[in-house]
C-alpha cells in the first residue's frame, strides 16, 4: 500500500502519455459496416476514451482504498490518526537544501484524492457525450488526465518543491483546457488571461516556498511543520503573506479572481473540473496543509479575513446579475471558496476542507447539469431558457439537489458544512483569533452571503426550469461550440454521471461527525429562504421578467461584477499597452533608425566613390597626370 499514492499519480500521467502519442495510431480508415458507420474502436477519440478512462477509474480506485483504510480521521476528532503511508524515492541534490522525492497519503489528502479523482472521472465519462466528434477530443482528454495527475501531485507531494512542481503543471493544463476552442478569440483571450493571472500570483508563492524551506532548513512539508514553532513571527509573516499571493491566485480569490469568470469560455466539463476537484481547491489545499504557520502568523490571519468577506458577498452580487448561466456558476465559486477561506482564517481548517469536499461534489453536478441544459439549448443565457423541466426532468431533478446544497438547505451537504463553517467564524468573534473588526466584517458578510446565495440560486433555477419555454430550434453550430439536440435528454454518458453525482451532493454531509449548532443553524437556512422568497416573489410579479430587477441601481455595478476588470485594464493592462507602443516606437525609430541611417551614409558615401570609379580610362590617365605634376610641383618648391 506505500506504494499506492505513486501509482495513483503516475496512472493519470500515464494516460495522457497514451492519449497524446497513441491515440491516432495505427493511422488508417476506420472500417465502414454495410450500414455505412465506422466500426466502433477504430476511431481516435473512442481509442482515446477508454486511455483517459480505464487509467483514471483504477486511479479512483487506490485513492479510495487510502481513504478508507484511514477511516477519514481528518473528520473524526476522536480518532487517532494513523502515520502517512507512502515512501520517499530519492532525493535531488541541489547545492544546497536537497529536494525530497517524496509521495504519501495522510488524513487530508487521502480525502482530497477521492475527491479529485472521483470528479475527474465523472468529468471524463461525461465528456464522451458532451464532445462526441471534436476532431481535438483525444488531446482534450489527454490534457485532462494530465490536469488530474498534476492535482494528485499537489495532494500526495511530502516535499514542497515537489507540489509546486504540480502546482504549475496545473497552470498549463488551464491554459490548454480553457482555449481548447481557440479559433474563437474571446477563448485564446480567456485562456491567457487565466495562465497570466494564476502566474503572478505563483511568483509570490514560490518566494513562500523559499522562505519556509530556507527556514526550517528543508523542503519536506512535515519538517517545516515541525520546524514552524522555532521560527520567528516575521518568517512566518513574511512566508505566509507570499504563499497567501498563489492561494488567491489559484483559488481566484480578491484580488487575483478576475480570470475564473472568463475562463468559462472553455467546455464545461473543463468548468467542472476546476471549479470542483483541481486548480480552485489546491488554494485551499495549500492553506490546510501548511496551517500551522499560518496559525503562527496573525496579521495573515486578518488578510486572509478581509479577503475572504470581500469575496463572498461580492462575487454573491456579482452572480445575481448574470444571465450567462455558467458565469453564475462561476461567481458561485469564488463566494463558496471564499467562504473556506474564511472559515480556515477563523480558525478552523477541518470545517473548511469539509466544505471544500462537499462543495466538490455539488458544484461539479451543477456544472454538469448546466452541461446538459447547453448542450440541449445551444446558449448560455438564461433568457434563451425556461420550462426545461418537462424537457429534462432528469437534470431538473439533480441540478435542484445541487442548488438545495449550494444555498445549505437540509439534508444537503452544503447545509453541514456551511454550518461548521459559519459557527467557526462565530466563535472567532469570542476566541479572539483574529482582529475584532475582521471577525465582525467577516461574520457579517457570511451571513449577508447566504441570503444572497439563496437569490441568485432562486432565480437561476426559476428562470431555467420554469416559466414559459423559450427554446428555438437552431442549425447545427460550427465546431468549437455547444451541441443542439433534440428534445430528449443528453446521452448516457452525459446523464449518468449527473446522477451518480447527485448522491453525494445530497447525503456527503452525513459523513463524519457533523457539529451543528441549532441557532446558528436556524439563521443560515431562515436567511437563505429570505433571499430565495424575495427572488420568488419578484418572478411571481412577472414570470418573464428578471428576477435581478430587485438589485436597482446596483444591478449594473454587479452585473460588471463592480468594474473590477475595468479598474484593472486602467491601473494596469493600458499603461503596460501604451509602455508596449512606446518601446517598438523606440526600436524602431531609435535603434532600426540607427541602423537605416548608418546603411544610408554608406549607400551616399559609396555615391561619392563612385564618381571616380566610373570606368573611363582617359579620367584615369588625366588624373594619375595631375598626380604626378602635383607631387613634381611639391618637390621642387620645398626642396
């Protein structure tokens, strides 16, 4: 079993090895049956599912065994917990501290394995049906399998060099996925958007790394843990504030979460795979992971507050604005992750793992579920939805399970886990964890929150399911764009994991041992009917209308999620554009200028040459003369 946490990372790697060099061989025409289809595992993209497939089930398969043979002690407080199981595999040498080639599987990443690789497989399978016939789909999946061994080398990794090997490699897989239809240019733009954003925020975190490592005189995770009470609360400030610039790079939180909207340009199984199992949750992952110093480093403890309750209530508004059904979604995202990050800076890193895992499962069934109402509607935008209950039933069914766990409606998980995360940050009020003003700010808006989790999930599950049917019968789209089917549900491969999703989404909150606090309770799920029945009652009065009418003046700041992209391009992309202009202007005038203008005094010098050299022999004979007489002259008079 040591040997399970390498063999769960190399699986996936293996995968898309195969899936980028082997799919497409033999090259040669698929055989035709007499009814004119091509014979079933001859085609690059079936040769191509079953490489992405098989490899990530068995790697699903070891990180549930792990698990189970813990006996998931991360959520059992009773529990003693048993030693990591892995093994290290050498060591490089550096010149200096030596990196660990280590792998094993503690409590939390036995936990966050079955959650990366359950949703990387469901987000597999269910990408058979969503991309059927995209001439890329065997790249798409090999990219897939590469994004999840990345992840499981973050969550396994015992040497932090190590996971920022994964760290990174993660940050490529999001460029590839993202722009995976890059012939649109909104696409590519979104792509590197991401890539660039998710890259400064790593600078800062590789510098944490350092400092840590440097610190404790190792790059081994449980070296510098042991290592954290021995160093000085500078060093701990100073690592933390630097690793807490990836956190809000990866997790797309405030400041650095403009790139996750955008990156719903994607497919979105892509969407439900960064948003539920890989690069949103390895933020959080890191955070739990290295909390100890984070515990010794206060003023990152506040930071961490005020960027927590920034992002929830606002990314909240943002999403009760939207008509793009995917970028609900995706604000939806930012204010749950924000929500764990502000349960870990109140304190309490078990309360806000187990939201990150429940949040995997109900967030990655409603992207799929979205998947499904796209994929049968061929838009985004809820305006061109609506009565797809009787169309889909099956998606209604799974996606209201997803919305009843987004907004912590009993007996969903998100109503467990909200609530251990509300009641640590209330509890930090009175235990003086962090600051007073952060704690209240931070209480404060989790609770603003829920209401506004429960509006804007209210009003997206009532303007896709409900009211009258706007579906319009559309032509077949071009590649590189949502399918349009007929009025039955998706394929099989589309719908089983939605509902084999559902099931978690739904009871994974009994897991474990649930604390709730009856008051605290009672006012998440109260506030979270209040701002479901203020969206009700506004889409009562007019069905047709936008329930996001309630907003008033706010609704254009929150629709441009507060013109935070635009603050951004002003402070920063135009005066980088305009430095840009500035140097090819300098290049070219200056430098190019130098070099044209030396070219241009040898091109009229050599014009002077040349009346000279013009080939008559009697300017030559009178000039050699002329030479002679000058030269007898010069003679004569100055001897």
């Amino acid at each position: 079993m040591t040997t399970f946490p390498l063999l769960t990372v190399l699986l996936p790697f293996a995968a898309a090895f195969a899936g980028l060099l082997l799919s497409r061989w033999p090259h040669k025409r698929p055989e035709k049956h007499p009814t004119g289809t091509s014979t079933p595992g001859t085609q690059p993209n079936t040769r191509a599912a079953w490489m992405a497939i098989l490899p990530t089930a068995a790697s699903a398969i070891l990180a549930t065994w792990l698990a189970w043979d813990r006996g998931l002690a991360y959520f059992t407080a009773t529990t003693t917990s048993p030693p990591p199981t892995g093994q290290t595999y050498g060591s490089i040498v550096t010149g200096g501290i030596p990196i660990s080639l280590t792998l094993q599987a503690d409590d939390l990443s036995a936990i966050l394995g079955v959650l990366v690789t359950l949703v990387a497989l469901a987000v597999q399978v269910y990408s058979v049906g969503y991309l059927r016939g995209d001439p890329r789909y065997p790249s798409y999946s090999a990219f897939i399998s590469l994004f999840t061994s990345a992840m499981l080398l973050v969550v396994y990794a015992g040497d932090l060099l190590v996971l920022y090997v994964g760290w990174e490699i993660m940050g490529l897989c999001s460029y590839l996925l993202i722009g995976h239809w890059w012939e649109d240019r909104d696409n590519s733009r979104a792509a590197i958007k991401a890539f660039l954003v998710t890259r400064l925020g790593d600078v800062g975190f590789l510098f944490g790394i350092f400092v840590l490592g440097m610190a404790a005189d190792s790059f081994r995770i449980a070296d510098v843990l042991a290592k954290v009470s021995e160093m000085s609360p500078a060093t701990l400030v100073t690592a933390t504030m630097l690793l807490l610039a990836g956190v809000a790079g990866k997790s797309a939180q405030v400041p650095l979460h403009t790139w996750l909207p955008d990156a719903m340009a994607g497919p979105t199984p892509i969407s439900a795979l960064i948003h539920a199992a890989t690069m949103v949750a390895a933020g959080i992952f890191i955070v739990a992971r290295l909390f100890p110093a984070f515990l010794g480093a206060q003023p990152t403890l506040d930071v961490l507050a005020v960027m927590a309750a920034l992002g929830m209530l606002g990314a909240a508004l943002a999403a009760l604005a939207q008509d793009d059904l995917k970028r609900v979604l995706a604000y939806s995202t930012v204010s749950q992750l924000a929500y764990m990050a502000g349960g870990l800076a109140a304190g309490s890193d078990t309360a806000a793992i187990f939201h990150l895992v429940t949040h995997g499962a109900f967030k990655a069934l409603l992207f799929l579920c979205a998947g499904v109402v796209i994929h049968h509607v061929g838009s985004n935008l809820m305006t061109q939805m609506g009565g797809l209950r009787r169309e889909l039933p099956v998606t209604f069914v799974t996606m209201t399970i997803g919305f009843a766990a987004l907004m912590g409606i009993p007996p969903a998980s998100g109503f467990f886990s909200k609530d251990g995360l509300l009641l640590a940050m209330d509890e930090a009020l009175s235990t003086g964890g962090l600051t007073d003003a952060a704690a209240f700010l931070l209480y404060g808006c989790a609770l603003a929150t829920v209401a506004v989790t429960g509006a804007y999930a209210t009003r997206a599950w009532l303007r896709t399911f409900f009211g009258e049917a706007r579906v319009v019968a559309l032509p077949e789209p071009e590649p590189g764009t949502a399918h349009v089917v007929d009025v039955r549900e998706a394929p099989r491969t589309m719908l089983v994991p939605v509902v084999l999703l559902a099931a978690p989404a739904l009871l994974l909150g009994f897991v474990g041992e649930p604390h709730l606090d009856l008051g605290v309770a009672a006012i998440s799920v109260v506030l979270a009917l209040l701002g479901a029945g203020a969206v009700y009652a506004f889409w009562r009065l007019d069905p047709v209308a936008d329930p996001a009418r309630l907003l008033g003046p706010l609704r254009a700041p929150c629709e441009r999620a507060f013109y935070v992209d635009e603050l951004y391009a002003t402070l920063f992309v135009r005066p980088v554009l305009a430095l840009g202009r500035l140097v090819v202007r300098t290049d070219d005038v200056v430098v190019d200028g130098a070099v044209r203008g030396s070219g241009r005094s040898a091109r009229g010098l050599s014009g002077v040459l040349r009346l000279a050299q013009n080939g008559n022999v009697q300017l030559y004979v009178s000039g050699l003369l002329a030479g002679v007489l000058l030269i007898v002259i010069g003679a004569v008079v100055f001897a």
